[in-house]
C-alpha cells in the first residue's frame, strides 16, 4: 500500500511501532508535526482531491479510549463498546458517512495501542455478561492490516 | 493601467508568485508569460493557456500581499491553482536542486503549514521562511523568505491541495550567499524547467479534477432565470444541482427541469424526489 506521505507526531516518532510501521510501507515524504490535527483537521482542504492520494498520518490518543456504542447501533440486547484506533478508511464506498465525516481524507492511525488494550481490559475485566466490542466505527479497522497489524495486538485481547 | 479581470484572466488555471524579477525572468520566457499590469503594486504576467505570474518583491509580506491583490483581481472568476516559485539556501541539498514543501515552517513565530502531496515524483523538504537571509542553515531544510507569507494567503484563497510551494536550491554550507550573484537565478530555474513544466502539469489536472467536481450545474443558472426562488431556496437549489452532479445523475436532472412547474416550491419538491428515486433504485 503506498501513501502519498506519512506525517508523524513528533512525540510518536521514535516508537518501535512507528518505525515498523515505516519499514512496511514504500518510501515517500516523512513529515513530522506536533500534533495530527494540524495536518488532519485543517480548513481548506478538499476531501475529493485528497482521495486521490491520501496520506498516513501516524498519532496518539489521549482519551476516550473505549466508547458506549450509541443507541440503535444493532446491539441493544447486550453491552455494547466502540473504540476508533484510525479515523477514515481506504475504500470509497458512496454510502458510506466516512465521505463527509472529516474534512480531510487521509488516514490517522493512533499506534499508542497499549493505551487502548488497557481500556479494553479494563472494560473487559468489568463486563459480567457477553458484550460487543466494535472496531469499526470511523474506519475499516481491517482494511489497513498489512500496515497496521491491528489484528496481530487486538485479538487476543479477547 | 489595470485592464479588466474578467478579460485579463478568463482562462486562469495556475498563478506564479515570485519574488524577484530575476526570478520572473525565466519563467516569463519559460511559459510565454506577457505583461498584463505594469509594475505598480506588483507587475502581473500572462499567457493565453491560462497562467499568471505576479512579482510579489522580497519578503512574505510581500508575497501574502501579491496573492491577495492577483486573487482580488480574479475574484469573479473560478478558483484557480497557485504556485510559489523561487530560491533558497539549504542546509545539505546542491545548487540546483528542486524542492517540493511538505512542511512550511513561519520562523517568526513557529506557524506550520502543509500543503498536501499529491504532486508526486518530486524531492519534498521543509522549507522554513526567514525575515533575513540564514547564513548558518541549523535545521535539515530550505531557507526562503516568502513561502509562509504565501501560503497562509494562498490557503485562504483556494483549497489547500491546490498551493503548492516549489524552491530551488542557491546557496548551502559550500556556496553560501555572500558568494552567489543574482544573475546565477536565471539557470537555476531554466536547469529545473522539465521539473516545472511537470509540476505546472500535474496542478492543472489536479485543478481541472476540482473543477470537474465543483462546478455548477448550468441548469442552476437556467432554473434562476425561470422561477423566483427565495434566498433560502436558491440555496436548496444550488444543493440539489450539486447532488445530481455529484452522482452523476446530469441527464435525471436535466429531465426533471425540463418540466413546467407551476412554483419553485413544485419544482424543489420533484427535484428531492426524483433525487432519493434515483439514489434509492
């Protein structure tokens, strides 16, 4: 998969992770910045042209780790968790609300996944009966595996 | 004497901005570039393929200032590329080299910009812009003086994908400033001209794309002139051309318009619907 860049939080850069991930995609422009949102959340950006080549951007979340899935989200008749490790998704679907969720089209991935599997177990350790945990609300958690290795940390959480 | 815009720069697709007549040169005879303004407030330059080229003088006051008065003169007219060309010391790259900014560092109070890259096949740096000339190069990047003062005027103008900043390397640690001499500018720019064309190039698709996806329906136009629609109205109207656009559904609406409506209200009512008809079959 090749982006058209990869911009890094500085405070990410030297994470083993980061630099694994660097090592799995094709080389192009490295930036770095201080934090994605200066990059992600920026006025003036067109969605459409950036879905031509959309950039990586390599982050850090700070909170709100594990989310109560909204109402009506298809698993009323059990707890239900969301948690987004990567905003936006590699496909284009027309349907899809990621079209107009953010304005910019490149992809975040937070790669402080321990952050997020310690809310998991936290989460986990807590729920007395079968409960959904759900990756995929503002991305295609599965899409973006070779890069991300999502699967390889998250699963066996569960 | 400022002519009109609207003749001026009908066919606008890219704008130069340079800060430096020297800089000006090469490009002007590179592009076929005709003088449009004379030199008061800033000497304007164009071509019949659609490309402008404004000298902004030293500086990114100077350069800010020049992409907004070439933007006022367009005002009326589609949104168009913009391009920042010019020269700058760095820290390691050789003389000669040609730079697309991925990161646009403002030193005077640590500002950042980043122009998306979507321009590829060309060496990217971070070009940080100085109020003086550096002399020492400390950080691994191109030293210029106008790129910020550019971009965040550029930025307010167009859609980020469409300013982009390009700088060709004159100076480093090895041949530093107080060698280099202003007549050296013009091979600088004339040794990049492949890079440039191309770049010029692939803006102009990437323009032609934004257009593509952002112009309005003639049918809008047409409608306006046929029924009386309220502010609010003409907004939905607008909204509904766009969506019919969006998903390529031209002919549907073309096909809907065509029909007799007795009020706006009618016709917004069979444009929704006949829209969620197409979406949903």
């Amino acid at each position: 998969m090749k982006f058209s860049a990869i911009y890094i939080e500085e405070q990410v850069a030297d994470l083993p992770r980061v630099q694994a991930i660097l090592a799995r995609t094709a080389p192009v422009p490295v930036i770095t910045c201080e934090r994605y949102g200066e990059v992600f959340n920026r006025k003036a950006q067109n969605f459409r042209l950036q879905k031509q080549a959309p950039a990586l951007i390599l982050a850090s979340k700070f909170s709100n780790f594990v989310l109560p899935a909204p109402p009506g989200y298809g698993f009323n008749s059990q707890p239900s968790f969301y948690f987004s490790h990567m905003l936006n998704c590699v496909y284009d679907c027309r349907y899809c609300f990621l079209q107009g969720m953010y304005s910019s089209a490149n992809y975040v991935l937070f790669v402080n996944y321990e952050n997020f599997g310690a809310a998991l177990a936290k989460k986990l350790a807590t729920c007395g009966e079968p409960t959904v945990f759900y990756s995929g609300y503002d991305c295609d958690s599965l899409a973006l595996e070779p890069i991300s290795r999502f699967c390889e940390y998250y699963l066996p959480m569960f | 004497m400022q002519l009109s815009s609207a003749n001026v720069f009908a066919a606008n697709r890219i704008n130069l901005v340079v800060a430096h007549s020297a800089e000006a040169k090469p490009l002007r005879a590179m592009f076929n570039l005709r003088t449009q303004l004379l030199s008061r407030p800033f000497p304007v330059y164009q071509n019949a393929e659609g490309i402008s080229l404004i000298v902004s003088g030293i500086g990114k006051t100077s350069a800010a200032a020049a992409t907004a008065y070439l933007a006022g003169l367009q005002a009326s007219l589609p949104a168009c590329a913009w391009l920042n060309i010019g020269i700058a010391g760095h820290q390691h790259a050789a003389i000669g080299t040609g730079l697309l900014a991925h990161k646009i560092i403002d030193a005077a109070n640590g500002d950042s910009f980043y122009p998306p890259q979507l321009l590829q096949g060309l060496q990217t740096a971070t070009v940080i812009t100085v109020a003086v000339p550096e002399k020492n190069y400390p950080q691994d990047a191109a030293y210029d003086m106008e790129a910020a003062g550019f971009y965040a005027c550029a930025s307010r103008i167009v859609t980020t994908e469409l300013a982009q900043v390009f700088k060709i390397v004159s100076d480093n640690p090895r041949h530093t400033l107080t060698s280099f001499d202003i007549a050296q500018v013009q091979g600088l720019i004339e040794g990049q001209q492949s890079a440039l064309t191309r770049l010029l190039g692939d803006l102009d698709a990437l323009l032609a794309s934004y257009r593509k996806a952002y112009t309005v329906s003639p049918v809008f136009e047409a409608l306006l002139t046929s029924y009386r629609f309220t502010a609010t109205q003409r907004v939905q109207l607008q909204r509904l051309c766009e969506r019919f656009h969006a998903l390529g559904l031209d002919p549907a609406l073309f096909k809907i318009s065509d029909q007799p409506f007795s009020t706006s209200k009618q016709l917004l009512l069979q444009l929704e619907l006949g829209l969620a008809a197409q979406v949903g079959s």
